[in-house]
C-alpha cells in the first residue's frame, strides 16, 4: 500500500445485510450478517447512489448478494466500541448482533442507537482485486442522532491488506 493511500480520510460505518429465510432453502431463520466498513462514497445526486467496498470473503458480500440490499449505518465519537465489536464475525443473539441491540425492519437489519442509517438496494456491483464494490440506490435514511461522524483521523484503520485476505 502507499505511503500517500495510508493517509487518506474515511468515515467508519457499520454495514448489515439480511437475507429473509423463506428465499433460503437451507435455513429456517433469517440470515444475518453485519461488520463494520469504511470505503463508502456517494457518487450520484439523482438518483442518490452510494458506493461500498467488501472484502470478497466477508459474510457481507454473499448476504448482499443474496438480498440484493443493504444498510448503512453512521457512527459518532461515542461508537468507537462498535468499530471493533462489529470487525469480527457476527453473532446474533437475543435481539443483538454482536451485542448490540438491533430490530428488523422492512426486511432490514437495523443497528439500533447509531447517528441514523441509509437502506440502499443494489444497483451494481463489480469485483475489484480482493473486494467487490456495490453501487446501492438510497431507498430509505433515517437520521437518529445529529453527532458528528466517527472517522479514520480519530480512530485508525486496523484494517490491513493481509486482513483482507483471511
């Protein structure tokens, strides 16, 4: 990676995608998956699209696959747990994933007490190196909390090439 890539700013988000078992012949509950990203841009006015960066081997890229939807969950400076809890697998127990409270809602996986969240369903998606970018039309934002964002400058990316790799 350059010295200059290193630098570059993003914000931290946690991205959740949910799969609804009646489409899943092998499951009998809905299949949820959850982590946190931060190569997330937006790159269109009209209609309003969102771009996002998965790691190809991440429970996220199938589930979004397989829903062909996902949210996008902003973070403030009182998230900086929720970067770490949702960087390893998820767990979903008792209403929480990871133990954070979530609620489903319109066949969505929302993480609960963020600063909001945008529902986006996909447009396109590309395989790029060693992840796969989606393009998601915004379907629906909720503003929950009005917070500056969590980003890279106050909390670096622990998130390293050989990571992506696992």
């Amino acid at each position: 990676m350059s010295k200059l890539a290193e630098k570059f700013t993003y914000g931290y988000y946690i991205l959740t995608a949910l799969k609804k078992a009646d489409n899943l012949k092998t499951r009998e509950d809905d299949y949820i998956a959850a982590g946190t990203v931060n190569w997330v841009s937006q790159v269109s006015f009209s209609p309003e699209i969102v771009s996002v960066a998965i790691g190809q081997k991440s429970d996220l890229n199938e589930t979004i696959d397989y829903s062909e939807h996902f949210t996008l969950h902003l973070l403030s400076e009182d998230h900086t747990e929720y970067v770490r809890t949702f960087g390893m697998k998820s767990s979903i127990e008792d209403g929480k994933i990871n133990g954070v409270p979530f609620k489903k809602e319109n066949d969505q996986a929302i993480v609960e007490d963020t600063l909001g969240y945008l529902t986006c369903k996909v447009v396109k998606s590309m395989n790029m190196g060693d992840h796969t970018v989606y393009f998601g039309e915004v379907i629906k934002e909720e503003v929950q909390k009005d917070k500056k964002s969590l980003c890279t400058m106050q909390l670096p990316s622990e998130y390293t090439k050989d990571k992506a790799e696992i």
